[in-house]
C-alpha cells in the first residue's frame, strides 16, 4: 500500500523515467502544486529542489531516529526526498545539510517551507503532522483583557550583581490584594518564544486559571545557575520572593506558591522545592534534564555532575519536597523522557500529586508552550 504523502512523488517519478525532456517543467510544475514536506497521518515526504548540491542530509531532533538521513535524488534532477514515519499528532523542527560540488558543507532552513520556530540559537523549519494543531488559546485575543508587564531590579546579594526580574501583574490587580504567585526561570525567553504573556490573559480572562502574578527571572550564567546549584535556590526564597511580596502582594499560603521552569530550568524548580520544603507547593516542570545514576557515570558532559546528585539523592527521598501538586511534561522525541517517565511515580509514592504529559514533540519552547494551559489549569484552577 503507498502513503499518501508518497503518492505524488511516485507519480513523478514515472513522469520523469518516461519523459525524454522538460524534466525541469514538470520538476516545476510539481513544486507549484504542492506544499511542503508532504504530508498523511503517518508519513512526512521531506522536499529539496535546490541547484548545486551534490548531496543533502535531513536533520532532525528525534530521539530513536537517525539524526542525519540521506535525501534521495529523484530520477536525473535537482531535487531531492526523504520519507520519514512519524505520529499522526507529531510537530518535528528540521533543517537540510546540503554538500556542494566542491565538499562544503552548510545547514539551510527548507526553502519550499515558510514555516519556522525560534529560539535563543536562531531558527528551524518545522513540519507538523496533520493531527497537530496550534494552540487557539495562545492566539491574541480581543476579549482578553491584558495584563501588566512591569519589572524590578536589586543588587543580589547572593550573586553580587544587578538581577532583573520582569513581573505580569493580572488585569485585576489591586494593591493590597495578595494573589498567588509563579516564579519562572529563563522568564526571557518565556516571553520571547511562547508568548506567555497573551497566554496568561487568555486563561485568566476564560476564567481557567486564577487570577495570578507571574514573575520572569533569567540567570547571569544560566547552565551553572540552574543545575541545581543552591545559590539559585536561596536567592530565589530570601531576595527575590520577600522583595515581590512587598511591592505587589502574594499569598502566603504554598499552595498558592509555583516553581517553573523548562530544561536545566525545571530543575533548578525543583532543587528549590527540595532545598525549601515546604515554600512552594505547586511545581510546573517541563522536558527536565532529571538525569540520574543507578550504577556508574552518567555518561553526560561535567555540567551535569551536580544535576546527577541532587536527582540521586531526591530519588532516595522525594517526599522532602512537600509539593501538593507537580506536573511533568515532556517530549517523546526527547532522551529526557525516560528521566521524566522515572520521575513520576517517585513523586506519587510520596504523597505527591502529579501529573505527567506527554507529547509527540522535542526539546523546544513551542513543545513547551503547548502545554502551559494543562499545566496552569491544573495547578492553580
């Protein structure tokens, strides 16, 4: 039987094998009536017409696949396909290595696909299966009501510097009200690329998320900072949330109190709640690099060493962090997922709620912002 995505291809395969001249025109003529990579609930066909080119290389960051695939050229042209099996709901970031006749090698985005993602290294194409769609709730919204993005800054004692913080204050905020509080690591690039801020309106306006107050924190040397390193901790208990707490009002109350953060940022979160039990009680832990040893070395770079033992020891006492409630998500297409898949039920063991989702996707802010509604919902309803 042959996928749907591969049929045009096929046809133009014979097209061209029986075809003496104007393989070019019909080449064109292709490429004019599709768009690109093709796809049907099971397969993407990748699409590369490109002059120049001796070879070309699909790169992808799927977990369990071959990273760098050979396109295959179609018949005598200048064009080039790659099948690939994936899940019916998948959304894949990719990039084309291209070879030319002289052996240089370059990565370019699909020049047939106007799609992209960004992130703090630049940009990827992206292919999304047909089950996938974009979320409606993190699209602008004229009947939400915006919230206020405002900022604060101090001298860190702890860190010896200037920290800058920017804080959402909801539409509905009043002086002298105490409202939950969120603080979020890489709070940047949260703004920048899931556009948490309209989303945090669109929940708060549905009524689907409590009225709250946000807080977007960013480290100076961020991979260090954040692989649970108990400076992190302590500045974000004794500076950060006392100094919030006086200019804007939050509960006191730890169920009303959230870590989040994705990456090394989820696990900063969590070395928090461990290092301070009993502070926060509501944890949003996205693709965390839970990495843990059972027997041996991790195998993973140094930056990873304190990360491996605070897992270690959290996993010989999870109940320590005093959570009420911690929800997990993370990609299948990530390595991460069976930290996280091992993570959960240590935590349900202990008393703690959790929830942990999953979804076809990898290590990125748009895998992330899919599911900040679930996660927010939830956590404070």
């Amino acid at each position: 039987m042959i996928d749907d995505a591969m049929r045009p291809i096929l046809e133009l395969s014979q097209q061209l094998a029986l075809a003496r001249s104007g393989h070019r025109e019909m080449v064109d003529a292709f490429v004019s009536s599709y768009s690109f990579p093709l796809v049907d609930p099971g397969t993407a066909v990748f699409f590369l017409r490109l002059g120049g080119v001796r070879e070309a290389y699909l790169v992808h960051w799927v977990f369990g696949l071959e990273g760098r695939q050979p396109l295959v050229r179609l018949v005598d042209t200048d064009a080039l396909y790659l099948p690939v099996e994936l899940p019916a709901t998948a959304r894949v970031e990719y990039k084309f290595e291209i070879v030319d006749h002289d052996g240089q090698h370059s990565w370019i985005h699909d020049p047939l696909n106007p799609r992209r993602a960004f992130d703090p290294f630049g940009s990827n194409s992206v292919c999304a299966m047909p089950g996938y769609q974009p979320p409606r709730w993190a699209a602008p919204d004229p009947l939400s009501r915006p919230g206020t993005l405002t900022h604060l800054t101090h001298h860190s004692a702890i860190y010896g510097e200037e920290r800058r913080t920017e804080i959402y204050l909801p539409s509905e905020h009043k002086p002298g009200k105490r409202y939950p509080i969120v603080l979020c690591h890489d709070g940047h690039d949260y703004l920048r690329f899931t556009g948490i801020q309209q989303i945090l309106d669109n929940l708060i306006a549905r009524h689907e998320v409590a009225p709250l107050i946000m807080a977007f924190t960013s480290g100076g040397a961020r991979n260090r900072e954040y692989g649970a390193d108990p400076r992190q901790a302590d500045f974000l208990v004794h500076e950060l949330l006392p100094l919030i707490g006086e200019r804007f009002g939050i509960s006191d109350d730890p169920a009303d109190r959230g870590l989040m953060g994705a990456s090394f940022g989820a696990v900063s979160s969590l070395a928090c709640a461990w290092r301070h039990p009993g502070v926060f009680g509501r944890l949003l832990l996205q693709s965390g690099s839970f990495v843990f040893t059972d027997i041996g070395h991790h195998g993973r770079s140094e930056l990873f060493d304190p990360v491996v033992a605070f897992v270690n020891e959290l996993r010989a006492d999870p109940g320590r962090i005093e959570a009420q409630r911690v929800f997990l998500s993370c990609g299948t297409f990530e390595s991460l997922i069976w930290f996280n898949r091992s993570l959960a039920p240590l935590l349900r063991q202990a008393g703690i709620e959790t929830r942990l989702q999953e979804v076809s996707d990898g290590h990125n802010w748009i895998a992330w912002r899919d599911q900040l509604r679930d996660g927010l919902a939830w956590l404070f309803p």
